[in-house]
C-alpha cells in the first residue's frame, strides 16, 4: 500500500503501519500466528523501527513505563533484622538513585548514600512494577562489608516504591559490632517497610 512519510503504508518497509496486517503485510506485520511485532498489536518493537513517533499506539505507553532519570529513595524503619548491630525500627537514611539508560524493559542504575557509595546495579521493569539490586563497597566502624540493596518498586505511573531488603558480607575487618563475626564471608540481612520515592 503506498503512502508518505513517517508511518507510511508500503508494505516491505519493516514497518506494519495503518492499514497493513499481518494479513496483507505479513512480510512487515508478522503472521497472525506470530503473535506480534506490528504497530498496533500493544508492544514497542524497537527492532522493528517502532518509536513514540512513528508507532504511538504502541510506543507512547512504553514510554510512560519508565524510571524517572533521578530520584530519592527513603527505605522507611527495619522491620526484620538478623544483623546484631542493627535492631528492627533503625533507619538508615535516603538514596539518590540516577538512571544512566533504560530501555521498555530494564534499566542501569547508581545508588549515592550516606552510609557507602556509589553503588551500581541492573535492574528491570514490568507492567506489575520495577526492581534493582545494587551492591557497594562500605567502610565504617573499622570494618569493610559488601552491601547488596534489593528493591521492588510499585508500578511506573503512578511512580511508586515498595519492599527493600539488604544483605551485608564481610571483606575485610572487624565487624562483630555490625555483622556479628569478623570472618570474611560472614553476613546478615536487613528487611524495610514500603519505601517511599519521590522525585
């Protein structure tokens, strides 16, 4: 079908758009049988040349699916501690997570807090929320220990956070006050009440 500019009809193009199926079009549309990878059918296929603008039915919801570029994380108290120098109702204070990229489905991020930074980690997003988990090097008290955060936000839009939880392993040290052993590879966990995040 012939047609004009962004999102013109010609079959052949890698583009399924208007009026093109994967009936007419199957060789840009995909068949029926495949189950997708044509503007219309609900998921931005990036390889396919679908963006925001040529594609919007299906790229402009992807777009609203995505991390804010910064962001404060507050963990909230501890719930749950198995680290002896820790007790449930502690806080620890606030993150700022910065999202270097990030694609419809997954996303890089770094950590700065006050209590060891900056962390790196990978993370990933869904339609039912988004998750990361970040590790980082801490020094404190004399004692050196990995720290992993793992969190689970709530969905994109409406931004929201929700569980986090921390594991800690020693390095190097003495860390009988915090982890509970000064053995390297020893550890201990941390879980928080719903975060919150804010912009």
């Amino acid at each position: 079908t012939p047609g004009s500019g962004a999102g013109s009809e010609i079959c052949g193009d890698a583009l399924c758009n208007g009026s093109e199926s994967p009936t007419n079009c199957p060789s840009d549309c995909g068949s029926v049988a495949g189950g997708g990878g044509y503007c219309g059918d609900g998921s931005c296929q990036a390889a396919r040349g679908e963006t925001s603008t040529i594609c919007p039915t299906d790229c402009s919801s992807q777009q609203s699916n995505l991390l804010p570029s910064t962001f404060t994380l507050t963990r909230g108290n501890v719930t749950v501690s198995s680290c002896p120098g820790i007790s449930v109702g502690a806080s620890v204070g606030d993150s700022t997570v910065t999202v270097s990229s990030q694609t419809a489905s997954s996303f890089s991020a770094s950590l700065s807090n006050s209590t060891g930074g900056p962390a790196a980690g990978t993370g990933t997003i869904a339609s039912g929320g988004w998750g990361i988990g970040a590790t980082r090097e801490v020094t404190t008290a004399g004692c050196t220990f990995n720290s992993v955060d793992s969190m689970a936000g709530g969905t994109i839009s409406p931004f929201g956070c929700g569980a986090i939880s921390r594991a800690m392993t020693v390095v190097s040290g003495t860390c009988v006050a915090i982890i509970g052993s000064n053995s390297v590879g020893a550890n201990c966990s941390l879980s928080f009440g719903n975060a919150t995040c804010s912009q």
